[in-house]
C-alpha cells in the first residue's frame, strides 16, 4: 500500500480537499524526527479564516488511526504523521516474501495495447551505440509497462526502404563480393556503399541508375526484390546477434518496407481532405498553423519517403492494435519529424494522433576510451560490449586472486559477461534520457559506483548469506516475525523497498526507466549500511536473525526484479 495514498485519503475525508491537491502537497520533511510525512496547512487558512498553526493543531488530534501504521502530531503549521516501524516492516518485507517477484507489479493497464518501437536500425548499416540508445531504453519500458499488466506489442521498424537500396542494389552488381558479403555483410554493404558514393562524383549515370532500381524495387520487380531481401536478411542475422546477447527480443520487424504499399491510401486520405499541395513539384502538407515546417509526403519523382511510411505505420498501428499508446523511442535529433507526423496526422482528423509520443533521448559520448572500430569514426555497440566483456573479466580475474576464491573459466565467462553487458546497459539507463551519456571505463566498472557491478555484487553477496544460512540449517524465513525490525538501518533501508512499486509506476508515466534504477540503487546503498552495521548470521537473538534474513531475502528480490526492468541480469555468486 502506497503510504501517501493513505494518507491523502485519511486527510481528504477531514478536510474534504480532494485527494489529487493533498498528493502533490504532502512533503517529505528532511529530518526524520519531523515525522516521515508532513502536510502543511496553508491551504486551508483561506476557507477555514484560521491560522494554519491553528488549523494543525485542531485536525491532528482528531484523525483516528486505529487501522493504519500512522502516529499523527502537529507541529506548527505542520499535521506530521510517522509511520510505525514494525507495521511497516511486517507490511513491506512479508509482501515482498509472500509475493516474490511479483512485488510491484500491477493490474494498471489490463486491457490496454501500448505499442513500443524502439531500435529500428538501417539495414546494411553498423549498429551503433545510438542504436544502442533506443534498443536498451525501449526493452526496458516494454518490461515496465508489462509489469503494469499493459499488452505490451515491441515493434522494430527497421529502415528497411527508400533511395539508398537503389544505390546499393547498383553498387553490389558493379562491386559485389559474394564472399565478403557472407563473412561480414554489414562491413561489405558499407564498403560498397561508400564505394558508390566516390564513383557517383566522377560518373553521374550512377546516379541514374540507382534511382532507376529503387523504382523497381518499389514496383516488385523480381530481380530487385531479390536482392533487396538478401541484404536486409543478412544485415537481420548480424543485428539478431546483438539483440540476443542484450536480451532484448521484438513481437515484429514491420519495417519501413511493410508500409510502402500502404501509402497510397494515405495520400488519398491526404487528398479527400484538402490538405495535399504541389510545392517544387513535391506533394506536401503545409503546418504553418502548427509553426511547423510543411511535411513531405511525395517527393516530385513521385516516389515516398520516411515521413509518409511513419503516417502510414501510425495508422497502421491503430487499425491493427487500437492503441492506448503508441511510443516511439528515437534519438532526440529527429523531434521535428515526430512533431510533423503527428500534426499531419491530427490534420487528418485522426485524433489518436493524440496518444502517440516521441521518446527522445541525447547523445552518447566517450571519454578517455578507443575503440578498434573499422567503420570510421562511429563506435559499434559490438566493440562496446566486447571491451566491456573483457575489462570486466580482468576485474574478476583480480578479485578472485586477492580473495583466494577458486573461479572455474566457465564460471568467470559467465559472470564477465552477464556483468559486462549490465554494465553497459545500466549506464544508458541510470540517468534521464534526455540527457547525453558520457561513458568511461572508470564509472562504468566501478564496483563501489552507481553501476550494475555493484548492484549485482550486493546481490550475489546477498543471496551467498542466505545460502549460508539454510547451510546451517536456519528455517522459517518466510513465517519471520517482522515486527522486530525497527533499528535506524532497518528502517531506512525498509523505507527504501516499499517505495519500489511506486517508481515503476512513475517510471511508466515518464517514460524515465532511470526511476528504477535510482529505487534499486537506494535500496542497495541502504542494504549495504543496515549489512556493515548489523550481525545477521552472527545475531544472538534467534527471532532478529531470521527476520534479518527474511529482510536479505526481500532485498534480494527488489534488486533483481528492478534490474530485470531495466533489462538486466543478474547473477547468484561472484
Ligand atoms: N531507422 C531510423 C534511424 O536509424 C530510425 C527509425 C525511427 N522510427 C520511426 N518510426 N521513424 O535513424
């Protein structure tokens, strides 16, 4: 139970404030001796001609809170309420063990059909880090609005389609090895790519002809299509690699081929509308209204363009899904294209134009780190992960040796990875997504920092204690008396769980997963101090250690539930 909501409820009935202003009023004093939640009284001075200290002090004493974990007490202007330790306890960690890892998740979104794109890398092009972006943030919100019990549908719109296919399609049969193609097709498709780029300067028939092929290719010419496909399969093996190494997995790959057939009908909606206009011998629609540049939708050779397949997508996505919300996790770069799709959109009268939303995120930057990156100056994620692997295997490596801990190789390849990867993802995700990432190695494998080393090293050492424990034979862990747990660390670190659920929630409601990251975080922080203070294994008191282990063991969960939200793993001994 969310403590806030409990409180905004006990408060409206005596003030008869409605719930939603109580919410955003009710504060979190800094000191923890000033009660655990104040609600300030100011509000009220108007309508009851009363100081608010006044007010206080004849509203506490009557709030009845037999029932609820509060203690109330007013405090100049302040109703101060405090929340009872060993309600708490028992109500936090005996839902945490009782509903495992179903803590925080809810019923929210039954029903509901969200539409999650995110990835939607160019075929025939490296997979870089910014890809890297959008792969990572979109798994992560498609598992936290699946934990909300939304329909979660993962889309991939591939860029599959448009004029640089004509070019590829002449260049591969001008200079196409076949060999190459097979061993490294992203690196051969490049090659030529680029290739075809120098050739076009000196001999303009190119040109020419690759605009001729993707006519072609639009019009479903066998020989075309062939090819076409050829590349965007092999170009799918390469990406598919990657996706399975991060654990990241899609319900379609409806790229921007898959509407292409789909455009004609939306330029006669366009048309039937009275929104279509010639512009240079273009087919537009003009959003000066909207102070927004006019939207291409035929480009005067007649052929489409990305703009017309996302309207084509979009009303695709409603038609197939009805939508209750339609994401498009997309660098922050291509904010104006998304503002003009979902104006032309709503010019069209399609008023779901209203629950489609681009979440943008920055750019990803690196300091102090290189990369043998063989595509020029972009960094593939394949290189990331790679270094990250490796640097993360010569930590553990370390470790084991200054602890004396015996690793088989098997045992150290798993963890380098598992951890190696976390720590990648974590660091797309820790922050705002708005904001530009700035990777080091330093912060990034950290195992004292803000990282997923560090969160899934408090877990490993965690869960070893509680090995230990059932080793030695202790039982009862989940029939603990919670009560007991009432010490400061307890308590804080209690605190720090039970508000888990509701970062999911605003996580979800932002499109920020970094509000779990932060929870997880905190609740790490907290579990380590209440662990370097406390005795659990050693703890004389029988009734103390196992509530003490039953406190371990909700821990245990929280982080790795939060961590598998982000789309993380973790792992159970290091
Ligand atoms: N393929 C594009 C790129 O790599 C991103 C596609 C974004 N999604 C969309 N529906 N337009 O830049």
């Amino acid at each position: 139970m969310d403590y806030k909501q409990q409180i905004a409820d006990i408060l409206s009935e005596k003030t008869g404030l409605d719930r939603e202003n109580i919410l955003k009023l009710v504060e979190i004093p800094p000191k923890q001796d000033m009660g655990d939640y104040a609600f300030p009284c100011f509000v009220l001075a108007k309508t009851l001609h009363k100081a608010p200290p006044v007010i206080a002090s004849e509203i506490a004493p009557a709030i009845d809170v037999t029932g609820t974990p509060f203690k109330v007490k007013n405090v100049g202007p302040y109703i101060n309420f405090f929340i009872d330790r060993s309600a708490l306890a028992s109500d936090v960690v005996g839902r945490i063990v009782a509903e495992g890892d179903d803590y925080g998740s809810s019923e929210t979104g039954a029903g509901k059909n969200v539409i999650v794109e995110y990835s939607s890398p160019n075929i025939a092009k490296p997979f870089h880090v910014g890809h890297a972006f959008t792969t990572i943030l979109g798994n992560s919100l498609s598992r936290i609005y699946r934990k909300l019990g939304y329909n979660v549908i993962r889309m991939n719109h591939l860029g599959d389609y448009g004029t640089q296919f004509g070019k590829l399609i002449t260049a591969y049969r001008l200079w196409g090895d076949e060999e190459a193609l097979n061993k490294d097709p992203i690196g051969e498709l490049l090659r030529i790519y680029v290739k075809f780029h120098q050739e076009e300067k000196k001999d303009p028939s190119l040109t020419t002809s690759a605009r001729e092929n993707f006519r072609k290719l639009e019009e479903g010419c066998p020989e075309e299509v062939e090819l076409w496909q050829k590349f965007r399969d092999m170009s799918l093996v390469v990406f598919n690699q990657l996706y399975r190494r991060l654990g990241v997995e899609f319900d379609n790959y409806n790229g921007e081929s898959f509407y292409s057939d789909k455009i004609p009908e939306i330029v006669d909606i366009l048309n039937e509308k009275g929104l279509l206009v010639e512009s240079e011998g273009a087919k537009v629609v003009m959003l000066d209204d909207e102070g927004l540049p006019p939207c291409i939708i035929l480009k005067s050779d007649n052929t489409t363009i990305y703009a017309s397949r996302d309207l084509a997508s979009a009303l695709y996505r409603y038609r197939t899904y009805n939508f209750d919300k339609n994401i498009y996790v997309v660098g922050g770069t291509q904010a104006l294209h998304f503002k003009q799709v979902f104006a032309v959109l709503k010019k069209a009268g399609f008023d779901f134009a209203d629950n489609c939303e681009h979440v943008a995120f920055g750019l990803v930057k690196f300091k102090g780190m290189t990369f043998s990156t063989r595509e020029g100056n972009i960094v593939l994620l394949e290189d990331l992960l790679d270094e990250a692997v490796s640097k993360t295997r010569e930590i553990i490596v370390r470790n084991a040796e200054e602890r004396g801990q015996d690793m088989s190789e098997e045992e150290i390849n798993d963890i380098s990875e598992k951890l190696g990867i976390g720590a990648v993802i974590y660091t797309y995700v820790k922050s705002g997504r708005e904001r530009d990432i700035v990777f080091t190695w330093e912060d990034m494998l950290d195992f004292n920092g803000d990282t997923a080393p560090y969160l899934i090293y408090t877990y490993a050492r965690t869960r070893s204690i509680l090995r230990k424990a059932s080793d030695s034979g202790i039982t009862g862990i989940e029939n603990a008396d919670l009560t007991v747990l009432t010490g400061d660390d307890e308590y804080a670190l209690i605190r720090a769980l039970s508000e888990l659920p509701e970062s999911i929630v605003k996580a979800a409601s932002s499109n920020e997963p970094f509000m779990i990251a932060r929870q997880i975080s905190e609740i790490a922080r907290a579990h380590n101090r209440f662990y370097n203070n406390s005795n659990i294994l050693n703890c004389d008191d029988e009734k103390l250690k196992t509530a003490r282990l039953a406190l371990c063991d909700a821990v245990c969960t929280a982080i790795r539930e939060g961590l598998d939200l982000l789309g993380i793993n973790v792992v159970e001994r290091m």
